[in-house]
C-alpha cells in the first residue's frame, strides 16, 4: 500500500507530464519567476495562477466585447479554456 500523501499541485503537475507532448512546456520544467510567492496554500500550479491572472484582469474583460476585437478575443478565450481543461 503507498501511504506517500501528494499534494493538489503535484497530482496536476503529474497529470501534466501523463497528458501533454514532450514537447510542451510543463510547470514542473518551467523557469519559475523571479520572485518566488508565499502563498499559504499552494494548490494551483503557476500556469493556472497566470491564465487565471488574465480572465480576471480589468483590460481582459474590458476589451472581451467590443466588436472588433470580439473574435480575436473570443478565439482566445478558447484557447485559455482548452489549456484550463488540460489543467484540471
């Protein structure tokens, strides 16, 4: 019987590695940043915090319905939301 107790983000930094090419950058293989966060629960991985840093940002969602940039941003979202599923 395994007893080791993984962490919220090293299950998701492992299903990253099951799941996407070799070729694809993962969080585990990443740089990190330059400077660390001190967050008291760390469950998302850095990709997730970042994409989520962007949905929410104030440009993001000021420029999601303007009409000229509706497909632009649009075919972005899909994309974030792709990446989101792959995180999950």
């Amino acid at each position: 019987m395994n007893t080791e107790c993984k962490t919220i983000k090293e299950l998701l930094e492992e299903r990253e590695l099951e799941q996407l090419s070799p070729y694809a950058t993962t969080c585990k293989n990443s740089k990190g940043r330059k400077r660390p966060r001190n967050e008291q629960f760390e469950i998302r991985t850095e990709f997730q915090r970042d994409r989520d840093k962007i949905l929410h940002s104030k440009s993001f969602r000021r420029i999601k319905h303007r009409s000229f940039y509706h497909h632009i941003m649009t075919i972005s979202e899909q994309d974030l939301h792709i990446l989101w599923k792959l995180h999950k």
